[in-house]
C-alpha cells in the first residue's frame, strides 16, 4: 500500500479515545512534581546555542533510553532520535527543538542563566538563554516520553521522539533530513510538535487548520553607484539616493499588490554604504526579510521586489551593465501549514478531554518562521503545529491595568510559567498521540 494511501486508510481511523482523561491529567502532575520541574529548571539553567546542545541532547538522550526507547545521537549534528515500537500500526514523530539564543537572561528568576559560550558565528563570547521556551518543549518531550511507556498497553504502532538542534539559526531540521532521517528511522504517517507562546494564557492550546506560521527568504539587494565628491553629486551615481527609493517602493508591494487579507512582509532589516561625510559611495547593500504564508505568495513578492530594484536602477540612469543585483538566499524556510482536516480532529480530542476553555484557534499576529516543515514538506506527512500558552491569567491583567508588558520571545526578560505550559504540553501531545496510535 502506498505511504499516503495508508495515510488516509490510518486517519480516517481516528476516533475519540476511550481511556480514562483523569487518570492521565493525575500521572502527569506527579511526574511534573517529581522530575520535569527539576528537569526544566536543569534546561533553563544550563542553555546551549545552536549546533552546540551537546550536553543538552546528551541528557535529553539518557532521559528517553531510560524509559526504553532505542536512542540514536549525532543525528544531523547533535540530534536525538528515540523509537519505541510497540506492534503494528503508524508510525507518528513528535519534535521539540533544542537550542538556545544569544542573550543575557534579565528575568530575575532564581534559576536564571549565567552561561556563556563562544558563538560560532562571531566567535566570540556571549551570553545564552532560553529565550524562546525550547527548554519547555524538550522537558515536555521526555514527560510525553515517560507516559508513553508507562501506557503501552494504551496504544499500538511507533513512536518517534525527535530532539532537534539550531532551529533559532535555521538550518537544524534540515540537517537531520540531510543525514536520511526517514530513510534510516522511517517515514512518519503524522508528525507533531508544538511551540510555548509567551502571549498565550497559560494552559491553553492553541491549534489552527492553516498556517501557524510563515514562510521565509532571505534577500540581499546590492546597488551599484558611480562614486564622487560629496559637493559634486552631479558626477556620480549616488547609491544611497537610490536605494532609498528603493527602500520606499518595497512597501507598496504588500500596501498596494497583495490582496487586504492575504499576509505577506517585507522588511529592510540593514541599509549599508559609505565610509565618510562628504563622499558619494559606490556601492549600497540591502538586507531584507521576506515573509509569505504560500508558495503563491512568495513568489509575487520575489518578483516585485527584484522588478521594483532593477527599474529604479534604470530610472537612476544606471547602464544595463550596473544595475541592482537581487539575491535570494538558498536557506528558504517554507510555511508551516498545519493538514486541515488532522488539526480538526486533534482539536476534537482536546476539546473532549481537556476542554473548550482550554482549546482555541487564535490566527497569530505576526509572521514568525520554522523549520518544521522541512520535516513535513518532501514526502507531505499530515502534520499539526500547535501552541501553548505559557503566560498567567494575573500577568495579563496587570499589563491591561499600566503593569508591566508581557516580554516577547527572544527578550532578555522572556519568561513563562513552567508548570502549566509543560503539564498541557504534555496532556496535549499524550491524547493526539494516543489518538493517533489508537489500538482499534
């Protein structure tokens, strides 16, 4: 039987589940108590950048071979594969990502990060925090892990856990699939994962049938010039003069192209040129970021943007032979698309089990990126992406009355509640993977 045929055999087989929803809730706050609080408090402390968790994945490795999964390592660098087989039916992945980022921790929480590592793009020292929420994600992986194996008897087919290093810097996902993930582990029926979110209440799932989040490119714009005397301008071709018109007319693309309810972004992250005050440069170089949410999308915007550079380099004046070069990025990150009708299922079984209070379907506000779906994309496997909140109830209601701002992810004052966000991140995975695995 072909692999998406018994896709489509296998979900149109998911049914509510039958086993007791208390019982669950019960283990898992036990388990929060006696090891994934410490676990997390361990991952806090101890952030790793990307393509360096070593002793990260080593310890999320000897977590998951203690319950009885067979572990792999090193996979696409430094990450963990476990697979615990337990008789016949799919094969479902879930994932959580590793690293950590670049920053200085300001939370003031006690167990704060005061690591530091050598960057291995700058080569120099800084500090590193989980700024993102990463160390939920894995503490909630190995609490899934531990269920899991605890409830055997709950479910039948393969569970693939995925530990995956450097999805702050893009390529981590990538690099797995680079090292014949599925050729060597196999090809997932469904894949899952989820993603703490700062501006989320506590507890709370958040689950959409489309895209949770978007496509990205990277886009490099070098604008050729004639350089000259500052009080000359008229001998020269000023670069900077154009790739300012350049800078404006970017913006009618999503203003004035894009259909109102079709998202899209694009953003002049650096504008460079020029050593000195009176001195016309020859050169401009453009960094932008390119945000879409469909292939459709994505290519109306690389199209305008290189049509919109090189015609205002010949309204300039400039010769054919020195007009802007448009360069597009290889690392393209694709959107994640959660399978329409897999996120309608997996919504019904949280909301049986957890509750309609406890599940939403919020759009988000911004155009923030993954690598997930490289994962997902080639062979498709139905996948759901889906969010947890992490933020108190009491803490919103004090930004709304002139307290202080939630901080966003990535903020040196980042940081969410623990407990609820791994006790639901867990809950959440444990039934769609029950779900999924379901012995009928």
């Amino acid at each position: 039987m072909k692999k998406s045929l018994l896709a489509a055999v296998l979900f149109s087989a998911i049914s509510l589940p039958t086993f007791s929803s208390d019982s669950i809730k019960q283990s898992i706050s036990i388990d929060y108590d006696k090891k994934l609080s410490d676990l997390f408090v361990h991952f806090h402390k101890n952030p790793e950048l990307s393509n360096l968790e070593h002793k990260t994945s080593a310890r999320l490795a000897k977590e998951l071979a203690s319950q009885g999964y067979e572990v792999t390592t090193k996979v696409g660098g430094t990450g963990v594969v476990a697979i615990l087989k337990n008789g016949n039916g799919p094969l479902v992945m879930m994932r959580a990502d590793m690293d950590a980022l670049p920053v200085e921790e300001k939370s003031r929480l006690s167990y704060a990060s005061k690591v530091t590592q050598i960057s291995p793009i700058t080569g120099k020292k800084v500090p590193v925090m989980h700024a993102c929420g990463h160390d939920v994600h894995i503490t909630s992986l190995v609490g899934t892990a531990r269920l899991m194996a605890k409830m055997k008897d709950k479910w039948s087919g393969t569970l693939m856990l995925i530990g995956q290093p450097a999805e702050e810097v893009g390529p981590g996902a990538k690099g797995m699939m680079d090292d014949n993930l599925w050729q060597r582990f196999g090809t997932p029926d469904y894949a899952l994962a989820f993603h703490v979110e700062a501006q989320g209440k506590a507890g709370v799932i958040n689950v959409l049938e489309g895209s949770p989040y978007a496509g990205v490119d990277s886009v490099d714009i070098i604008v050729h010039g004639v350089g000259a005397h500052g009080a000359s301008p008229h001998t020269g071709k000023d670069p900077i003069y154009i790739a300012s018109q350049i800078v404006v007319a970017l913006q009618s693309l999503v203003s004035r192209e894009l259909a109102p309810r079709e998202p899209g972004v694009v953003t002049v992250g650096s504008f460079h040129s020029g050593t000195k005050h009176n001195i016309i440069s020859d050169k401009a170089h453009l960094q932008l970021t390119v945000r879409n949410t469909n292939e459709a999308t994505k290519k109306k915007l690389l199209e305008g943007i290189k049509r919109i550079a090189i015609n205002i380099g010949r309204a300039a004046g400039l010769p054919e032979d020195k007009l802007p070069e448009v360069i597009v990025s290889e690392m393209s990150l694709p959107p994640t698309v959660n399978d329409k009708n897999l996120a309608r299922k997996l919504k019904s079984v949280w909301q049986n089990i957890m509750g309609d209070d406890l599940v939403v379907s919020e759009p988000p506000k911004g155009m923030g990126a993954e690598d997930f779906p490289f994962f997902t994309t080639d062979p498709l496997i139905p996948s759901v992406y889906f969010k947890v909140g992490g933020t108190p109830q009491a803490d919103f209601d004090k930004a709304a009355n002139g307290g202080p701002a939630i901080p966003s992810h990535h903020s040196p004052l980042f940081k969410i509640a623990p407990e609820p966000a791994i006790k639901s991140g867990v809950e959440a995975t444990v039934h769609a993977l029950l779900a999924l695995l379901d012995k009928k």
